[in-house]
C-alpha cells in the first residue's frame, strides 16, 4: 500500500465534533502492513477481499499504538512537572486504567493501577503519575516488572520517602486460551521507603479499597 493511501486513512479524523490526532511512523506501517497481510494468508483467509482490504494497515497502525510507550522517557514525564512543596503526607492517585500486551503471546492483559508517594520536599504534578504508567504499560509487558518498573520510576526521579504500587489485571491469554479461567485476577505490588513499615502499608492499603467520593 502506498504511503499516500496510508495518509489518506489517518488523516480521517474529524467524525461528529471528535477529532482524533494521531502519530505514526509510516514507513514502518507499511512494513508491518505487509507482514500482517501475509499472516492472514497463512491463517487461511483471503487478504484480497473487501472486508479485510485495509485489515493490515489497521492492524499496523493498532501495533504502533499499543507500543507507543517505547518512544516516550518516563522519567523525563515526570521532570516536567516537579514542584517544591513541603508536604510529607501520601499522596496516592488510584483506579488508573491500564492496556497492555503480555509479552508471551502478545495478547491483552488490562485492569488498574495504584500508585503512592510520600513527597520529601518535592511533588509531581498529579496527570504525570498515569503518563507515567502509561508510557510503561503501552510496551510488550510481564505484570510483575510494568509494576516495578513504575515504582522504580518514581523513586529514582522524585527521591521521596517511600512509593508503593499495586496492579489489579485480567489477562486474556488466561481468559481466551490456556487454562481459560474468566474471573482470574492478577494482583501484583511493590514498596520502598515508608512503604515496607506495616503501618503506612496498611493505610495505603486500606485507601485504594476504600470509596471516598
């Protein structure tokens, strides 16, 4: 497929009062466009026909969007919004939703994060917190290091006095094939600081259970 054909999908975007910017690295869309056209031949369907005409290109540029988060510094996302305050209590920014692809089959795995800090005479600005675990989540991934891998973030970055980070997930390579478990929930956490006393672990457990609204 052209790389005009290729602007011309993306540049469609203006659709009921919705406009939807997108980024994309076309010559890579159209490599990837061609092997996902192949790996429809060799599953048994007819890449020609109408429906799936433009499958392949869609396919590509769904890749690059579920993996965007290889082309952003998660540190960096935090640096730009890094204010002095003495505030020494948490802070925690619960129920973000999380999407990414287990690196296994590269299949879904979704559900939300929680993540907490206790500032020591720095915050963050509170929208860089799920930026940031976006910019991890939108990866090839395993639950166990996008959980760490937050935490690690924070801590190197802000220098607090403790993080925590707690993930909640389905994964639909457990869902769809394998054991095929439906109400399965992975649930996967991380602590430094402050957070490995028992007490402040507790609190901050109690918080992301609790309904405060």
């Amino acid at each position: 497929m052209s790389n005009d054909r290729l602007k011309e999908m993306a540049e469609i975007n203006l659709m009921d009062g919705y406009e939807k910017i997108d980024n994309y690295n076309y010559e890579n869309i159209e490599k990837l466009a061609g092997h996902y056209k192949a790996i429809l031949g060799l599953i048994g369907e007819n890449a020609d026909r109408e429906g799936l005409l433009d499958t392949p290109v869609r396919v590509a540029k769904a890749m690059q969007f579920f993996t965007h988060g290889y082309m952003l510094d998660p540190d960096e996302i935090l640096k730009s919004a890094i204010f002095k305050e003495d505030y020494k209590q948490m802070v925690l920014v619960k129920n973000i939703e999380i999407y990414s692809l287990c690196e296994h089959h590269m299949v879904p795995f979704f559900g939300k994060a929680h993540v907490a800090y206790i500032p020591d005479g720095q915050i963050v600005g509170l929208s860089k917190i799920p930026r940031v675990v976006d910019a991890y989540a939108r990866r090839l991934q395993v639950q166990e290091r996008l959980t760490t891998e937050i935490k690690d973030c924070m801590q190197r970055t802000l220098n607090p006095l403790g993080v925590a980070v707690v993930i909640e997930a389905n994964h639909m390579c457990m869902s769809m094939r394998g054991i095929q478990k439906q109400n399965a929930v992975t649930t996967t956490s991380d602590f430094t600081g402050e957070f490995m006393k028992e007490a402040t672990r507790e609190e901050f457990i109690h918080l992301i259970g609790a309904d405060l609204h």
